[in-house]
C-alpha cells in the first residue's frame, strides 16, 4: 500500500523509475522507454521489469513489480492492455504513486468498462494514472525522458502537455528544430484519472517552466480545469491550442479521443476569462511559448518597428492593430532618439525607416538607441533583403542585439524577409535563440501576446461575488414543481424564484377590492396595469381582462369596473380572485440573462442583448461561474452590441450596476440551487444608469435527477 | 514622334531595351541594370547609354538616346531626378514606346510637381511611363531581367505588381527560395503613370501566366482597378496584398508612397465583388501563387484528408470550415475507397485516419485510391513524424503522389510536422514543386483560395444593370439648389429626386378642401396621416397640425376640421396652404441604402439594417457601381443581420426584390447624374415579399464644382 497521495512533484522527480514491459528487443516500445531514460541521463535509478529477467540495455531486469528493491515513484506501463490492470494493482501494491499507463486500447476504442475498472483500482491503492493511450512524459528536473518518442528532447522552459500523442511525439521533434526547449512534455492520451488541471498544479509552482503549452481536444472537468488555469495564469503565461473548434471538428475530435468537445464559443470565452492566450495553430502556439520563454515582460506598452523597407513597416503596422501592440507615438521623442543614425530619406515616425539604403551599423544604431531609451518597451525589427545589406553580416548584429535586449529586459522581435541567404540568416537568429520569423505578422502576434499577459498580470485579482439569495425557498419552489412531475417552473413559480434571488421585477399585487387597487396603484407609482386573475381564464385579454396604461386613481377605478363587468359577461362562469396590480414597464434597453450547466464548464453565466441581437446576431458571452464584479462588467463590454448600454444617439447611458448584478444573482441561484439547470432572464429591461432594471420573464428549468452537480453541496 | 500608342505588350517583349545612365561602375544602379539584362539572357538589343560613351561590361555605350540605331521599346532611366524629364522628352522623341523610371525623389518625397511634369512630357510624346521610385521589371517571355534587383529570378507563372520596391525586391529572393516561379514581377513604385490595371490587360492574356499577385498600399483610380480587376479575374486568379488596412497603417501607407489609402472594409468589399482573393500576410500571398501555379483546378468540391495522426486530423477538419473546404461525407464510399490499405485502429471517416502506425505504403495506397476515385476532388496529405516512418524514405513518395496528382487533374496539399529531418523532407518536396507547410492551417487556406476561385469561375458573368431614372429631371433639381448656394437638397427635393429615379416612397397629396381630402386618402387607401402644410407653421405638431392613423372618410373628415380649427386657434396669423393627404408608414424592417463617391473607387452602393445595426453593429456592405442583380442581392446576403430580411420568429420573407431594385435605382442616380455626390435613403421600411418598401427619408448632397466625376460625362 502507498503512503498518503504523494504530492504531483513526486511524478516530476521520482527517486526511481520501472518500466513494466521493458523488453530486449528494440523494436518494442518497452525497450525504446529503457533506452529514452538511459540516454537523457536520469539520475534516479531505472528497474526494467520482465517476467524473464535478464539484464535490458545492460540494466539488470527484475521479474515483477514485487521484485523492485528501492524507492519507485513512477512505473510505465507497456503491456497488452488485458495485463494492464493486474499491473496497476502490483504497482498499487507496491506504493507506486504514479503510473504512466501506455498502453492504448480503452476508451479510444469504446472499450470504457476496462479504462474504469483500471482507474478504480489505482483510486483503491491510491495511486494516481496517466493515460492510458500515452507516449510517456519528460522531465528537465529529473533529466528523465520516460517516453517512446524521440531520444533528443532540448531541455528548456516550456511545459508541454498534450492529448494528442502522435502530435505530442511530432512537437518534441518540432521544438529541437526550432530550438525551443522544454522543461517538460507530458502526454495525458485518454485523462482517465490525471488532466491537465493536475500537472498544471506543478508547473505552477515549477521554477524551470516559464510558460505552459496545452493542446486539448476535448474538456472533462472543466471546473477543474477553470481553476488550475486561474491559478497558473496569476504565475506564468498559459497557451492553449483547443482543436475540433468547428462543428465537424468536434466530431473528428470525439472519435478521435473518446472525449466530448463542448461549445466552442463558451470555450474561448472561459479561455479569455481565465486569462489564456489562446492559439488556432500548433506554430502560432509554439511561436508564442518560444518568446515567453525568452523574452523578459515588457515594462510599459510603447512598441517601435525599426525597418528598411517602408512596405514591410506598413504591413507591420496593421498587424500591431490586429494584435493589439500600441505603437508609440510622440514624434518629438522619436525624432531625438533615433535623429542621430538615420541615413537620408529616412522617416524618424514610428515605423522607424531606414529605407533601403540601411547600413549595418544604421540598424546597430537604431536598435541601441532603442534599447538605450527607457520610454521605449519593446522593439520590431523588420529586415528586408537589399543589395545594401549583407545578410551573412548583418545577421551577427542581429544576433548581438537580441542577447543586448535580453540583458536590458525588453522584448525584441525580428521579421526577415528575402532569399536563400536570409534563410540562413534567420536559421541563425533563431538557433541563437531569438524569436524571429519570415512574416511580420507572425513577429507582431507573439509580440501582442506579451503585452496582452502584461496587461493581465498588471490587474489585482478580485474575490468572487456570489450573492447572498433565499437558496432554500428556491429549492422548496423547485421541489414542488418536481413533485408535480414537471422539469420547468411555472411563471409564477419563476417569478417567485427571482424574487427569492433579489432581481427586481415589474412590482405587482393582487387587489381584490377596488379601493386596494387604488392604494396598491399608488404605492407602486403610475401608470399602471390591471390583469385579470383567475385561474378559469386562460387568455386574459380576449376576455376583456386586461386594463393598460392607467394614469390615475380615477383610470384605475375605470379599468377595475371595466375588467370584471368584462370578465362577467365573457366568461361568466368563471371565478375571479381579484385583479392584479402591476407596474407598467417602460421602454428600456432590452438584454437577456442566463446561466446553465455547461457539459464541459458546469456553471456558466451568459449575457446579451435581447431579441435579434442574441438570436440573429449570436451577439453573446458567456463565463465560467462563480467571479466577481469587473469579470462581470467585463461581459457587458465584451458583446459587439455594448455601444447601446453605453448610450447612443444622444441617449443616457444605461444602468449597468444593475444588470451586474442582475447577472451575479443569476449565477448565485445556479451556484446555490443544485436543482436549477438552466435560467433565461429574457428580457431584463434595462433603463438609465440610477433606475435600475426589470426581469420581465424568466424561463427556469429543473435539473434530471435530485442533488445536482457533483461535489456543489446539493 | 512616336506611332500610335504601342500596345502593352511591347514593354514585356521588346524589341530593344535601353539603360539611360547605365554605368561601367559596378556599384551604380545603371551598371547593375546592364548587368541583370546580359546574366538573363535577353535575346533583344541593349543599350547601355552614358555621356562619356566606351564600353559597359562589354556592350558599347552609346553617348546619347537619339544615338541608338535600331528598334528599342523600353528604356530603364536612372539618372539624378532633376535629369530625368530631359530623358524622357527625348525617349519621346525617338519613340519608345515604355519608360522604367528608376529614380525616385519624386512625389513619394513631396515632389509632386515635377512628377507631374515628367508624365506630361510623356502623355505629350505618346509614351508611357511606369514608375518612378521602382527597381524595373522582369519578363519571362523576353528573359529580362531589367532591374537593379536580385541576377536569380525564377522562371515560371506568378505575376507581381508590387507598389513597393524594397518588398518587391525581396519578394524576388524569397520565391526563388521557396521554387515559385515568376512570369513577370513589375515594380510600379509612384504609379504616376502605369498603374496595376494597365498591367492587368497584359497579364491577362498573357499565356505564360497562371495567377496574378499585386502588393497594394493605395489605389489611385480605383474604376479602372475594378475594370481591369473583372476582366483578370474572368481569365485567371488574382491575389491582393493590400497594406495599410488598419488606420494607422494606412497613415503610414500614406507616408511613404504619398498615395492615399482608402477605407479598408470598402476595398475588402469591393475585391469580393472583383472576385478577388485578398491575402493578409505576404507568405500566405506567396503560398496561393505557387499552389494556383502548379496545382490543377478542382473539378469538384469533395475534399479528403489522410493522415497519421488524428489530432493533425482535428485541426485540418478545423481549417476546412474556416477555409470553406467541404470534406467528402460519404461514409460508405470512404470506406469501399480506403478500408483495402488501412491499418488496424485506422479510421475510413473523413479524416481518413492511417494512424501512427502507418507505413509508406499505407500513404502510398491512400493517395492513389484518393486519385483513382472520381467522387474525391482534392486531398490534404498531413504527416507527422513518428517512429514508424521514416522521412527519407517516405518523402519521394509524396513527390511521386504529388506528381500523380498533378497528372491526375486533382489538386494536393501536404503538410509536414516534426523535427529536422521533416523539415529537410518539406524543403525536398516543396522543391519539387508540391504545396507543402509546416502546419494544417495553411496547407488548408491554400486549398481553400482554389475552391473559391471555382465557385467564382462557375457563376456565369452576369450584365450590369442601371436602371432608366429621369436623370434630366433630378440634374434640374440639383442645379436649382446649387443655384440657391447650397450643397444639400432640401426634404422636398429629395422626395422630388426620389420620384425622378422610381423609388417607392410613402404617397402623398396636398388637399385644399374636405372633399378632395376624403378623395386622396380613399384613393392611397387607409389608414392615412394628414399634416398641415404652411410656410409659417414650422412644427406642425404643436400646431395641432397632425392627425395620426385615420382609418376612414369620416375619420379624415373629422382630422382635417380639427386641424384647421388647432391652426387657426394656436398659430391665428398663419397662412394654410392645404392638408397633406399621406400614406402611413407601416412597421416593416428598416434598411439604409446609399451611395456615394469614394476617393479610391468612385461610386460605391452601400447597403445595410438600419439604426443602431449600421450605427453600433457596422453591419454594412459595399460594392463597386455599376453591377448586376445577383451582386445586389449579394449585398444582402453580405449582412449579418441578412436573417431579419428572411424572416425571424416565424415572420414573414420581407420583400428583397424591392430592396435589390432600390439599391440599382439609387446606384442609378450616382452613375447617371454627375451633380449628385452622396444619397442615403435611411429608413428605407421594407415589407413582406410583394408587398415592396417605402423610402421614408432621403439625405442627397451635391459634388463642389459642376460637371461631376472626371469621365462621367456630366
């Protein structure tokens, strides 16, 4: 039996290493996981282990899991996937905290009863898996390369954690190519037990990891996950590549990996919520790690494009608006800066142009003088092939610069563009660790996400708002309605549920005397409306039961007469309980409220303006539950339609305090009511700042089975 | 004195090609020129021409230009700027035909006028000028190379127009290291005289080229752009690079060619109706280029991707939707197709999956059975790197699948992803001539331009429509208000106008007496609205002098006395000049429809949902003037909020013939009356199909001067 559950890092730097399959013959992967660690210089100790014993690449094999004689705190298992289980239980046994299982064959295949018994057998031993349907992990702390991927692995400071295996082999040789270095590559394959969320609790607090690369296909615990991003994102950078983004990719996804890919759209937004920078492409994703893992953060946000070609500064510039790179502006500042080393024709103006006639030493001069002025954060240097610039020559300058930049804390990035000999030149520049590419693009976008994690980081965390509601009614409201059979809430049980959660509504009361209709007109404040209430009549105003607009004492005595002589002669067999009393709602701006329980995410809040804005516009946003206040003023702003809360054409801006917190109160009666699934407040009319909001209507339904979510209390 | 003016192809096979300042000094740009001409093999004469005569680098000099004696079409100038007008005269005189003006110091440093003055001397001596500020030019079909730019230019099919001459010239280092081969690279630098268009006339026919790249920073005649941009794009891809999208960019655009860049959602617009494929970045321009160079068009729109890695599987099936390229979804066919060579594991859903265990042969089989199978029309080929291939010995067989393919009429895609040694596979196979990246996404993107461009090719051209308006009418209107000094119409003119071009607006007639009241409203049909109408009653409203919704005679009766008798109580010494009878205004959606003279492109229509879509939401489309029906209808389509016309919310269809036919109508007026500068019809209230629209109100401004667009005849 193992100890307590030992702690992530025990993975990362284990006393020793079995590996269960480990085989003589080298075309077994057994064999090539032997060769992997003895060749990235493990330190710890490595137990081969097979039934036949013998020595395996000239390590004496032990014969079983129960044979290891020293302290293991990882095993890999490559065996059939029928012995897999046998394994984990010997390893369990033997208090092997964390299993790397190979093997494929599980759920990948449909084959989800053998993956389960597996995993329950490590919970029983508490052992932690990996995998199963894994390559194997790496380690920079431990020099342990515990995979059958490639040998060469460049040790350095990104962390890798990948679903796909074959693309996660693939990256290892990517990444020694473009020489980025990995402080780690984990291979997660079917997330049967260990996810992301787990390593992510290591390379958190890893000093050898400066930014962490997941590529994800499909979320299992996303709440899990939401926090252990939240929590490594507050420390170092986090790059996410989410593939099966599109329809069809989803479906691709799942049969790939078994795993159900969720709304891309409550995806990118939980993303951006929990502070990751997301990436479309596996060499945008490494592109950016590369630079994080290298460049110093940037202390200020005034970016300057140093080019010799005006073409490629214009280019550049656009990508610096895509991005999101500020390009500084003051043109007296930049004209005393970089005046001394222009040559002639040359424009001071920030892009920088060196024009074609660029010398070497005019780029040395311009990226000292760059480097040199504290009111300058960081630099683009775009090199163009001329006939006056040799590159062979310049590229050393290059070289130097960077490494000058480094040491001085700015970020410099370098976008060179020409033939075969620039090809070269870049391969140099790169090898020598620089961060540079063959598009200005590509420069500008690594360079945005720096500013955009700066920008992050320069924001204080702020504590969760779940406001206090009367959770216990609205559970006692939704008991009854599940003891009625139904899964939804009546409109009176609905508005009864937001009265419970605080969100104001339309105030109304039921007056069944004309003299308290009048008083209750009053106290509720004109113009009103009169509604009919019985439960004999369906549709009120057919019968004459409705009274609009009442201005009055005088016009609520009027209406009060007219509905029940109306409802009289109408429907005369029905019985009236009296009329209702309700405030007319004024024209507002019209939104939509609502929060559900996401596949993926749990609890999501979601925010948009209403009517065809949500339904033809898709003009929404959507956030993991529970945040705080500027997370959910950052929903408002975060829709396309947000110039119309703000006001437009003159008209006051509107109550935005309150659907903040209309929003905040949404998501508490899902984070407090493990009953509620989903909630639509639609619309929330929402009027000018100071006089707050009305929830018209509210379309509430239940969850399936009594307790709801897991682990939420309920 | 030149002939007639020479047609353009005689600059890109000239008989003679002179070098005024050509140079026996090696580091003189003049030299440099001479010395491209002779290493490319020119079969023409050249003449080098230099004061001092002798020998330049073995070709002798002549002293002057009119001491060349024999035929010469076009002569590249590089002498001091203040020289270059004399050149040009005398050029003229001796009748070449095409002048390269390599000097700069012209108007892309302020130099306007004696830019001006250069191509006023040639427009007098019927020559024709491209530059100046450029690096010369290359033709294949000549084999000239007359540039200062880079000896090595690969022949081949991709045409460039570049505006900027350093981007240009490394555009030239950059294809010939990525094998792009090149029918013609022009640079146009100032674009005082030859622009893009003109270019566009040669290309187009021009046999030895397949697609067209032009690199953009501002469109000085934009009508002649989209003219010769139609009529290329008919025969063959054209792919824009347009910098100076964002504003800043633009500012610098601006800056450093002196040529203005227009709004950059116009020009994206307008390249669409051009059919047009805009390229962001340079890179993904360039891989276009080669891929349109080399790869056969589709021949249908069924695309499949094989792979050995199913989360390189998940991003490409991504990129697909991204890139609009179908995926072929018949099962059953996928797997009578694939399932022969697959291995275990291995998935016949598209992606076709042939795992990490795939073989060569396992490729090998796939790529064939893809290209023996009619039904499949394109393939994305997507490999990553394991332990199972190897690279060397796989990467002949995707030069020999690639050239299959090619033979085969189907386009393929390759992308590659691993370590070194893939990427000496990539550089092997990208060699050969493949479309080869290092990344799903943009293997994809490139395939994705092919598919676009054969759906543009299948829509068979359709004629431009401008209806018949009473332009003579609508001129007389707006010569009347230009003679009363304004620039603007008034409500009643812009009605007047609205009438002479046939667009429907609410009806109306100014009754004097009851009787003739009841007469026009029985005759426009209820309900109506009557308004007073007074010079001296400016708001009609406070007057009494409105009656909203009358449903019948009686009602109109019972308006018209009591607007008379609020009139005469509130506002006693106004004159009543009658009661305007109006059709009232139904509820329908609210459109904008405009058009207006762009500085770039002259006429442009405007379409967009009106209120806060246009205003808040930017949803607007544009289209070059004139056009067809179906591009009318494009624009509605182009919206987002296209779905409101269709109908929300089980609403009906709204009337989108109306709306198509009101946007010709409105494009009629800019097209056929040079006086109009700028029209908004806004709300233009669109029913339910068949029911047609109304213009409710109209904005209409005049151009300054009189006699309206250059051209247009006014």
């Amino acid at each position: 039996m193992s100890d307590a559950p030992a702690g992530i890092s025990r993975l990362f730097e284990p006393r020793g290493v079995a590996v269960v399959g480990a085989s003589p013959h080298p075309d077994k992967i057994g064999n090539r996981i032997v060769a992997n660690i003895l060749a990235g210089g493990y330190r710890g100790r490595v137990w081969p282990v097979n039934p036949k014993g013998g020595t395996i690449l000239g390590v004496p094999a032990v014969t079983s899991i129960d044979a290891i004689d020293g302290p293991v705190d990882v095993a890999a298992i490559a065996i059939p996937s029928d012995r897999v289980h046998d394994a984990v239980v010997a390893c369990g046994k033997k208090g092997i905290p964390y299993l790397l299982v190979i093997t494929s064959g599980f759920s990948e295949v449909g084959n989800v009863a053998e993956e389960r018994r597996i995993v329950a057998a490590a919970r029983e031993h508490g052992v932690r898996v990996v995998g199963p349907n894994i390559f194997g992990f790496y380690s920079v702390t431990a020099s342990l390369n515990a995979s059958f991927g490639p040998k060469d692995i460049r040790p350095g400071r990104v962390a890798i954690v990948t679903q796909s295996g074959a693309l996660g082999v693939a990256m290892i040789g990517k990444t020694a190519a473009e020489k980025i270095g990995l402080s780690a590559i984990v291979s997660v394959g079917n997330k049967a037990d260990v996810d992301e969320a787990d390593l992510l609790e290591y390379f958190r607090d890893h000093e050898g990891t400066r930014v962490i690369l997941l590529y994800v296909e499909g979320v299992k615990d996303g709440e899990k996950l939401v926090r252990g991003l939240r929590a490594a994102t507050a420390r170092k950078p986090v790059v996410v590549i989410k593939s099966g983004r599109s329809k069809r990719g989803a479906v691709a996804a799942a049969s790939h990996t078994g795993s159900l890919a969720g709304s891309d759209e409550i995806f990118d937004d939980v993303m951006r919520q929990c502070r990751v920078l997301r990436a479309e492409t596996v060499k945008e994703a490494l592109a950016l790690c590369k630079l994080f893992a290298s460049a110093p953060a940037p202390s200020g946000e005034n970016a300057v494009i140093v080019t010799n070609a005006g073409g490629m500064g214009v280019l550049a510039t656009d990508a610096c608006e895509k991005y999101g790179v500020r390009l500084y502006d003051d043109h007296e500042e930049l004209r005393r800066v970089f005046a001394p080393m222009m040559p002639a024709f040359g424009s001071t103006k920030n892009p920088i142009d060196l024009t074609g006639q660029a010398s070497d030493k005019d780029y040395q001069g311009a990226f000292r003088a760059a480097l040199a002025e504290p009111k300058i954060h960081a630099v683009i240097g775009l090199y163009c092939e001329t006939a006056m610039l040799d590159v062979a020559r310049t590229t050393p300058l290059l070289v130097e610069a960077d490494a000058a930049f480094r040491d001085g804390g700015k970020p410099l990035v370098f976008s060179m563009y020409g033939g075969e000999r620039v090809e070269q030149g870049l391969a140099a520049l790169r090898g020598a660790g620089a961060s540079a590419f063959d598009e200005p693009y590509d420069a500008v976008q690594a360079l945005g996400a720096l500013f955009r994690h700066r920008a992050w980081a320069a924001e204080p965390p702020e504590p969760e708002v779940v406001p206090e509601i009367d959770a216990a009614r609205i559970s006692a409201i939704a008991e009854k309605a599940r003891a009625d059979g139904r899964r939804f809430l009546l409109a009176a049980e609905a508005a009864a549920v937001l009265d419970a959660a605080g969100i104001p509504r339309p105030k109304a009361r039921i007056a069944r005397r004309i003299d308290a209709a009048v008083g209750f007109a009053t106290e509720i404040g004109f113009p009103v409306v009169l509604k009919v209430v019985s439960r004999d009549i369906l549709h009120k105003s057919d019968a004459g039961g409705v009274a609009l607009d009442l201005d009055n004492a005088q016009e609520v005595v009027d209406g009060f007469e007219a509905i029940l002589a109306n409802c009289r002669a109408r429907a005369p067999k029905a019985r009236i309980d009296g009329v209702e009393v309700c405030e007319m709602v004024a024209k507002g701006v019209e939104t939509i409220v609502g929060a559900r329980r996401d596949a993926s995410f749990g609890p999501v809040a979601m925010f948009g303006l209403g009517g065809v804005y949500v339904e033809v516009m898709k003009d929404v946003t959507f956030r993991a539950l529970p945040f705080g206040r500027r997370e959910a003023r950052g929903m408002l702003k975060g829709i396309r339609s947000y110039p119309l809360l703000l006001g437009v054409r003159g008209e006051a801006p509107r109550d935005r305090d309150t659907t903040v917190e209309t929003i905040l109160r949404v998501g508490a009666i899902l984070e407090r009511c493990p009953e509620i699934s989903d909630i639509e407040v639609n619309p929330l009319v929402v009027y000018e700042q100071g006089k707050g909001a009305r929830a018209v209507d509210a379309r509430i339904l239940l969850v399936e089975a009594p307790g709801g979510r897991a682990g939420s209390g309920g």
